[in-house]
C-alpha cells in the first residue's frame, strides 16, 4: 500500500506511478486518439458532411446517456470501495482482539508460566501470518509463520490444508488443556472464548471478499458500455469542435476507464497490488503488540 501526504497536490498531480490509470490506459488512448483522428478526417475532408447533416444530432444521445454511465460507475466505485474498507475493517478486528486475548491471557496465566506464555506469544501472530498468506495464496510463503512458531507446532500443521484454521484449533486445544489442568476456570474459558470465536468470523469474513468478486454481467457491461460511449463521440462533435474533439475525447475515456480500473483494483483488498491493505505490516504489527504484553 502506498504511504502518502494527501494534503500535497502538485507531487500528485505530475507524478505517474506504477499503478497509475494513466500508464495503463496509454496504448489504448493512443488507439482510440488514431481511431477519432479517422474518423474526423472522412466526415470533413472526405465525405465532406454539411454543418446541418443529421449525424450532428448524435450528441444529444450522449448527453442522455451520460446520467446513466455516471449512476453506475459512482455506483461500481462505492461498492469495491466498502469492499476495501470492509476487509480493513477486519483486519482491525483481527489486531484488537489478538490484543485482547493477549492482555486476558497475561492477566490470568502467571508470571513463572514461562513455557504457556511463551507459546501464546508465538502462535497468536502466528495466525494473523497463516491468514496473510493464505488470503495472498502464498502457499510456498511462511518464512514469517515458521519464524514465530517452534519446531514441534510446525509439525502439527499440514501446509497443503487451510493453515488458519489449523493455527485456530492448536489455540483452543492449548486454552482446552489449560482449562482441564485447572489453569483456566469456566468462567475465565468465557470470557476468552469472545476472542477466539473472533479469529473464525474474522476469517471467513475475509475469505467471502475475496472469493465473492463483482457479478461478471455488471462487469462486462460497463466495460462495453464505456467503450461504446467513447467510440460514438467523434460522429458528433466533430461538427462543432473540428479536430479538437480528439483530445477532449481522450480526456473524457480516460476519466471513465480510470474509475473501472481503480474500481478493479480495490474490489480485492487482499490481491498485491500497491493500494490493497499492507496485510505484512498489520500481522508485524500484532506480532509486536503480543509480544510486548505476553514479556
């Protein structure tokens, strides 16, 4: 995710980054400018269409279709938008109540109990890796996750499975054995039971945003009727703007096509792209608050 000053206009407005529309939109502008060029030439220099032909009139369909086009890509942006936030709002479900549990934990477990201590400090951000990588589909990616859990957990786990939920059933087994060794009460089980019941939701939360995309029909058809709008601009305002009409065209294909492709990116906030959630530096995080609590 990219780190920025949004109150700093000028270093925005010339700089073109990596996942800026404009360097991905280029080689199409270039089409589409080559494209209204050809068309502006035949109607005025070739065919040489009178002032009054009918052909004129064709701005009056976009200027009825505009509303319709801005409806659904203020519509396409909002929903990847509560797309994207909903998958941070997740997340920092997921750092509150690692805290969570991490602070109950200290409070109950004491301080000579080195050895359940130490496991907790280890396999409580473990978790928050194991969902980072599996949301990622980084199968062959747990140098982080093996870094934080000994050698004896690792064993216990099958890394062709779905890891999160192996991590979530090795915490509650361990709060389980505590429990019947008489470390824990069934009072002090209920009360960490809120956080652990957490770690699931929170990832089947996740799973559902990433493996539910926007319906493809709604996809495609604004893509073709983005396309189609552009493609029919230069019939009609060739008339009034002559050879500047390619140009402002281009302009108004790249403003369109940005909100859709801006609206691809952030639909999937777990992809690895640069404005999806910096899932790496959130799971640290949680590492780093566990690990200073459970000291």
């Amino acid at each position: 995710m990219i780190q920025y000053n949004p109150k700093e206009w000028f270093t925005f407005i010339f700089r073109i980054h990596k996942s800026d529309t404009l360097r991905k939109l280029f080689p199409l502008m270039v089409g589409i400018a080559v494209y209204c060029g050809i068309i502006v030439y035949l109607e005025r220099e070739y065919f040489e269409l009178p002032i009054d032909s009918y052909i004129k009139n064709i701005p009056m369909m976009h200027a009825l279709l505009g509303g319709a086009i801005s409806l659904l890509l203020v519509f396409r942006t909002n929903s990847a938008y509560d797309r994207w936030w909903e998958g941070r709002k997740q997340w920092g479900d997921l750092t509150n109540n690692s805290r969570n549990l991490a602070l109950k934990l200290n409070a109950i477990l004491p301080k000579e109990d080195a050895a359940n201590r130490a496991f907790f400090r280890k396999i409580i951000p473990a978790y928050a890796f194991s969902l980072k990588n599996h949301l990622l589909s980084h199968k062959a990616d747990w140098e982080l996750f093996d870094r934080h859990v000994d050698s004896e957990i690792q064993r216990q786990i099958n890394k062709d499975k779905h890891i999160p939920n192996q991590v979530a059933a090795l915490i509650m087994n361990k709060i389980g054995t505590l429990q019947k060794q008489g470390l824990l009460s069934e009072m002090q089980l209920f009360i960490l039971n809120e956080e652990l019941r957490s770690f699931t939701n929170i990832c089947g939360a996740c799973e559902r945003i990433k493996n539910t995309p926007i319906p493809y029909s709604y996809s495609v058809f604004i893509k073709k009727f983005v396309f189609g709008y552009v493609m029919t601009l230069p019939f009609g305002y060739m008339f009034s703007l002559g050879y500047l009409s390619i140009p402002i065209i281009l302009f108004i294909f790249y403003v369109l096509a940005s909100l859709e492709i801006i609206a691809e990116e952030i639909e999937d906030p777990f992809g690895g792209d640069t404005n999806d959630l910096p899932l790496e530096k959130m799971a640290l995080n949680i590492h780093h608050n566990v690990d200073d609590i459970l000291q």
